[in-house]
C-alpha cells in the first residue's frame, strides 16, 4: 500500500484521528482512450497522483488516502467496447454510502481527487449533498482542470484537447510507457467546432456531447506531438500544484471569522 494509507489503520486508530484530517478518494475511470492509451489511463493518472501527494504533503497536511473509485460516470464513452461505467444515479449512491461511513468516523474533510471530467458536475453535486446530509466538508479537485470545463489546451488542439490528446498522453507516456502504443496515435481535433464562440469546449454555453459525435477513433487532441519529457514537466507540475490545494483544504472554512 500507500504511505498513509487510511485503510491500513486499526479501528481504534482510525477513533483516533483528528476532525481536521483529510481523507482523500482517487475517482478514475475505465472508458476507452483512442486506439493508443489503455482504459485506465484516467484511473492511473488520479490514482498516482493522489499517492505521490498524500506521501509528499501528508504529515505536514495530515492527509490519508483512501482506496481508488475505479468506475464512475463514463457513458459518453458507453459505444466502446471496454468502457465500464455507473449511472449517475449508482455513483450518487456510492459516494452517499461513502460519505455516510467517512462520516462515522472523526475526519471531516474529504476530497474527491477526480481524473474523469465526465465525472465533475456530479461530484460537484455530490459534494454539497454530503456536505448537507452529514456536515463533511466537501471538495473537489483535478489533477489539472479539463478543458472542456475552462482548463488549458495547447493551440495546436485549438482548445480542444480534451480526451487522449497531448496532456493526457505525455503523462501516461511519464508514468506508464509500458501502456502506451504511440504507433496508433492520430490526431483527431474537431476543427469544425473551432469558429463556434459560446457553444464550445470551456465555453459560456455548454452542451451534451458521445465521443462517436465528433467522428474520430475516441481521440479528442492530438496525442502525435506527446512526449515522456512533457508528461514530466506536467506531472511535476500537476504534484506542487495538488500539494498547495491539498494545504488550503486543511485550513478552508467558509464562515466569518468569529
């Protein structure tokens, strides 16, 4: 296991905990990536960055790490042969029964480190339920924002590099080469979208979308110009950048000061 691991505690030491720790849950997926990322990409980038952030930050934090949410809302993906995922209504139910056990303990913060961007809006949603059915204090955070919700994407993705494209595939060539088949790698931007200044990726006016919408092989980006040497400097960054979140969730309060 994991430095910090909340699941290698005894019960007695769990009781133990202080209410100002922070339990931090990985969310990835299981959904196809293009012909040349593997299913679990998302899950290996949440799940790896959650580790290398509680063991870095965790005493100075007093962060623990829960066990990873492989399967979460992925229907978009749903066409693909691989693709496993929950209903919106299941992954409520999950977090809910989730929520309702951390909450039986001291901790009363949790973060749901998500790496799905299809997963964001019901987190969100989630997050304020459980803060309201058993006083957590919720939060939700990516490894780094997606595009499609206002994130960075290269200009050579014309903002559109949202699944599969440069970023995802740079860091999966860092953390898992062994998973990588950069032979099948195609570019496959939507340039027809680019004109559309509202209804767009990241833009004011947001819109249902299925990966097979935009006629490509699940690619969404350009995964050609991807390299090990980029997904370095991006995780790198993604970690520092965890790390200074992770610092102001262990000291967030919303209300006045007394």
């Amino acid at each position: 296991m994991s430095a910090r691991a909340f699941v290698e505690l005894s019960a007695p030491a769990v009781q133990g905990l202080s209410p100002d720790a922070v339990a931090v849950l990985p969310v990835g997926s299981i959904e196809q990536h293009g012909p040349h990322l593997p299913l679990v990409t998302d899950l290996v980038i949440a799940q790896t960055l959650a580790r290398d952030a509680v063991a870095a930050y965790g005493d100075r934090y007093d962060l623990w790490l829960l066990p990873p949410l492989a399967y979460s809302k992925s229907n978009e993906h749903a066409g693909t042969p691989g693709t496993l995922w929950l209903s919106a209504a299941t992954l409520t139910a999950v977090l809910d029964d989730l929520g309702r056990s951390l909450a039986a303990t001291p901790v009363r913060r949790l973060v749901f480190l998500n790496g799905h961007g299809g997963n964001s809006a019901l987190l969100q949603v989630c997050a304020r339920d459980l803060r309201l059915a058993y006083g957590l204090r919720t939060f939700v955070m990516h490894p780094s924002v997606p595009p499609d919700q206002g994130g960075a994407s290269t200009a050579e993705e014309l903002g559109m590099g949202i699944h599969g494209g440069i970023g995802e595939t740079s860091v999966l060539l860092h953390l898992r080469p062994d998973l990588v088949d950069m032979a099948k790698a195609r570019r496959n931007v939507p340039e027809h979208l680019a004109g559309f200044r509202h209804v767009r990726f990241g833009g004011p006016v947001a819109f249902g979308w299925l990966s097979g919408d935009f006629g490509t092989d699940g690619t969404i980006g350009d995964p050609t110009l991807a390299t090990a040497e980029h997904g370095r400097r991006h995780y790198e960054a993604m970690l520092a950048t965890a790390g200074e979140a992770l610092g102001e969730i262990a000291r967030f309060d919303p209300s006045p000061p007394a």
